[in-house]
C-alpha cells in the first residue's frame, strides 16, 4: 500500500448499503412504538456522519413527536450493528455491552459520555440490534484525511493544541480511574489474566478477520511471536480500558472533550492499553505525513508527554511501554490488513501478492520489532 493516495485527499469507503429513507422510515415506526406516541414521530436531518467509521452503521437523525399532546423532541445518533453483508470488521458487535460500559462510566465519573437513550436488541425493527443516544454537538478531528494534514485542529496554535492533548490524557486518567472495574464491569471479566485474554482475543480476531480465509500475515504472525517473548514481568492492576483512546474518538467543543465515544473495544486490562493505543495512532498519521514530505503534527502527543501528563493526572508511571507499543501496532495490522479486504471486496482496492504490504503500517511495524524505530 506504499502508493496509496490516502494521505492528502478524502476517500470514499462503503460503509453501510443501508438506504437512509427506508432507515428514518423504519426508526420512526420503532421509535412511535417505543415512547407511545400520539403518532409517527417526524424526522428529519437524516445522515451518515462523514467521520463515521466501518465498524457498524452509524444515523443522526432529528425527530419530533407528542404523547398525550405533549410535544417531545430531540437530536439523536442511532448506532446500528452490522448487516450480514456488510463485510464487517469485527466478527461480533455486541451492542449490548457497549451500552452497559457507557452507562457505567457515565455513572462512576465526570468524563463526557453521550446521554444513552434506548437500547434495542431485537433485530426486527432495522434488521439488527442498535442503540439510540442524544446528539453532542462539538467537532471530531478527522481520520479521513488524517488531522495532521488538514483541518481545524491542524490549523490550531501549538498552545490550543495542548489543551486539547491535556484534557485527552486527562479523560483517559479518570476511565482508568474507576474503581473496582470488575465489580462494576462484569461483563468484561472472564478466566485467566486479563491481558493474556485481551491478547488470546485478537489472536482469535487474526483467525477470523484473515488466517482461516487464506490470509496469512507473516508480519502479523511475527508480531505474535514478539509480545510472547516479551511479556511484562507484572501487567499491574486491572483498570476499565476504553479501547480506541483517541482524538479520533471524541467530540470536542473549542479544545475540551465533550463526548466520549466508540467503546466496541472496551475491555478490563493495564493502564498502558489504552496509552499505548492514543501513542501509536497519532504516530501512525504522522509518519504518513513524514513519509509524504509533510509537516504533520510532530508537536502533537507525542510519547514522552503522553507519559508525563498522564502521570500528573493519575500518580501512575507507566511502564513497559515498548510492549504495549508493539502490541498496539499489531492489534491495528489486524484491523487494516481486514479493512484492505473489505476494500477489495467493495472494489475500492487492488490486491497485493505480498500479503505483509495489506499491513498498511508495514515499516513502523517491522522497526518496531527490530527496535530500531525512533521516537522523538
């Protein structure tokens, strides 16, 4: 993927073929139901978001209703698995347990959770379960083009950049934060060490999402190799991890996160999943940037600052970070060899015969692995 003209231009990527008319139809009609409205709610602003991404269908819709003549209304985003033919990124999107995570962390701490609404998990109102939570308004940096090529936040002053970086690292503190995640979070606890299980589970996506269809990655495979020969001497404490920790992920309002979203990667493990996920991200965009003779944002959460902000908020230094680094790189190789599989099944890719080249971040992996990757 060396040629890809991603860096500098939008592309456009399938989503969902769900038509819109026939989803607002049909959310009317669920929605009537579910507040026992006078009669069909009216929607309007239908849309897919342009930042939203391929793990499932994402609708923002407006609607307005009354019950018992008294007018209701609201914004609303309904999120919406994956149709069977989607081609889905994840082999299972439980819907359920991503409602039950946001809920907690609403419950036990400050961070800004969009207000949960509704929760279906029948599949016969839109053809697969779905949850509806209220519309924060605010601004995303975007992933597609990365941020560190254009866009408000790379139009910000250094200063205002680190406001927002701050208060990242700072919403992150406080979801670790929470205590006694495995009282609190059942439905993410299971048998053994939870970093063995976190690690054994994307073993299990790699089978999925490209091994057991003919898709061997050796680079993948050799990534594997390298975190079991490298396992920290004690993980430490179990903290609730968001996931996908980055700016990518949440809705900002000036500089200051307003909403936290996309938990479909929530899971109980060290604090430094979650770091070493916002560390790689951004450095992933960033080295297109490098790659591509442009500036980036090479001021931007960078390694060391991650650290050191994220020991001013929490008291906790992280360790091992080289670990969590690597396995960061390698949980993203998963995730971006299956989206080049989902391109060329939809047409908007052309395949390769080395299959290390579906791993879009193929060098920063590989110097990774032979320690020869240098950081600012």
């Amino acid at each position: 993927m060396a040629d890809d003209p991603y860096p500098a231009q939008r592309h456009q990527l399938t989503v969902s073929a769900r038509d819109l008319d026939t989803l607002a139809a049909d959310l009317a009609r669920w929605l009537a139901a579910r507040v026992a409205a006078d009669q069909l709610p009216r929607m309007s602003a239908v849309a897919r978001p342009e930042s939203g991404g391929m793990s499932c269908t994402t609708i923002l819709f407006d609607a307005e209703w009354t019950v018992n003549d008294r007018r209701e209304s609201g914004s609303f985003v309904a999120r919406i698995a994956p149709e069977a033919g989607s081609f889905p990124v994840f082999e299972t999107y439980d819907l359920a347990t991503q409602y039950q995570v946001m809920a907690g962390v609403a419950a036990a701490t400050g961070a800004p959770v969009p207000e949960l609404c509704w929760l279906e998990t029948d599949d016969k109102a839109l053809g697969a379960p779905f949850l509806v939570m209220r519309r924060v308004e605010g601004r995303v940096p975007s992933d597609n083009p990365p941020y560190v090529f254009a866009g408000w936040l790379f139009d910000a002053s250094p200063a205002e950049r680190l406001r927002l970086a701050d208060r990242t690292v700072q919403v992150i503190a406080e979801i670790h934060d929470i205590p006694d995640p495995a009282a609190r979070f059942p439905m993410l606890c299971g048998p053994g060490q939870s970093l063995r299980r976190h690690i054994e589970a994307q073993r299990a996506s790699y089978r999925w999402a490209l091994a057991d269809d003919g898709f061997r990655i050796p680079l993948i495979e050799r990534a594997f190799r390298w975190i079991d020969e490298h396992w920290p001497t004690d993980p430490g404490p179990d903290v609730l991890s968001w996931g996908d920790a980055r700016p990518g992920n949440i809705i900002y309002r000036g500089f200051d996160p307003v909403a936290v979203l996309d938990w479909e990667m929530a899971a109980l493990g060290p604090r430094e999943l979650d770091l070493g996920w916002m560390i790689f991200t951004h450095r992933f965009f960033q080295d297109i940037a490098t790659r591509v003779d442009r500036p980036g944002l090479p001021d931007f959460l960078r390694r060391d600052d991650v650290v050191a902000k994220y020991r001013e908020f929490s008291g906790y230094s992280a360790r091992d970070l080289d670990f969590y680094l690597v396995y960061a790189a390698l949980r993203f190789a998963i995730v971006m060899a299956r989206v080049k599989r989902r391109m060329i099944h939809f047409g908007e890719g052309a395949d390769t015969t080395d299959r290390d080249d579906y791993v879009m971040h193929r060098a920063f992996l590989e110097a990774l692995l032979d320690g020869t990757y240098e950081w600012d």
